[in-house]
C-alpha cells in the first residue's frame, strides 16, 4: 500500500507459504527471512499487524503469536512504527460492518483499491488490514499538519 497525495494505491499483496511439515523452528526461519527480502524490496515507513484474538481455536492463536513476533521484530530492526488493530475495527472500517465476513470484507477492500485479485482470503485480509492502516495514517498525518499551522 502507498499513500500517494492522501489516497491509498495498491503495490502488492499475496502470502508467503511456509509449508507445515518443516519444524516451528523451520517455518519461523523461512518465514522472517521472506519476510525481511519483502520489507527491503518495498522499504515501507509504517506497519500495521493484527491484535491477538481468541477465535474458535487457541492453537491457532498460539500460532498466530509466533507469526506476530517474526513480524514485529523484522520492523523493529528497521526503526519502523506498528499501528495494531482489531479483526473487528479493520472490518468495520472497510467494510461498514465489525462482523463482516472474509469475503464481504475482501469484496469492500478490492472495490476499495479498484484491483482484482485471486489471492487466498489471507492475502486480501491484509490487504483490507493495509488499506485500513493507511487510510488511519493520512488522517492522523492531517491532523498533525493542522495543528502545527494551528487549524
């Protein structure tokens, strides 16, 4: 996502797979080191990761916090700031509704950016998780300007 004169432009998305036969330690290593080609390829200036939540299953939530921790120390290494957000607030804010399901959601986030895709729902939840992140960073851009010209 790129924010190019307030409005967000799509660059990429999609995901990286892992595959689950390899060791934690594996995957986790595979993982942080796409990730990290990724982060230098596109150089962004802001990152935006999801809450940790409790879903139907506290494994994959487990998981989800080991994937949380490879992300957060690859932009910690580059100084670059992370806004954190709820599943609920990313789909309430693209999608008009916090319960909006992956694929209502993927529909407002592709209309959104005027793109299509025939990336896996993951791919567009960060998408639409980006898309929010952005739009959040314009506005507060915004408001920082106005109150240093003291609008």
């Amino acid at each position: 996502m790129s924010l190019f004169e307030g409005e967000a432009k799509h660059v990429s998305h999609g995901t990286i797979e892992v595959g689950g036969k390899k060791s934690i330690e594996e995957r986790m290593k595979y993982l942080g080191e796409e990730f990290s080609q990724m982060l230098d390829q596109y150089k962004p200036n802001q990152a935006v990761i999801e809450k940790i939540f409790l879903g139907k299953s506290p494994q994959s939530a487990f998981v989800l916090g080991q994937v949380r921790g490879v992300f957060i120390y690859e932009f910690a290494r580059r100084e670059i700031p992370i806004i954190e957000l709820s599943p609920r607030s990313i789909k309430k804010g693209i999608a008009g509704n916090g319960a909006a399901s992956k694929e209502e959601l993927r529909l407002w986030t592709l209309a959104s950016l005027e793109i299509e895709s025939q990336e896996k729902l993951d791919a567009t939840d960060a998408l639409a998780m980006a898309l929010y992140g952005a739009r959040a960073y314009n506005v507060e851009q915004r408001l920082s300007r106005n109150a240093e010209e003291g609008l």
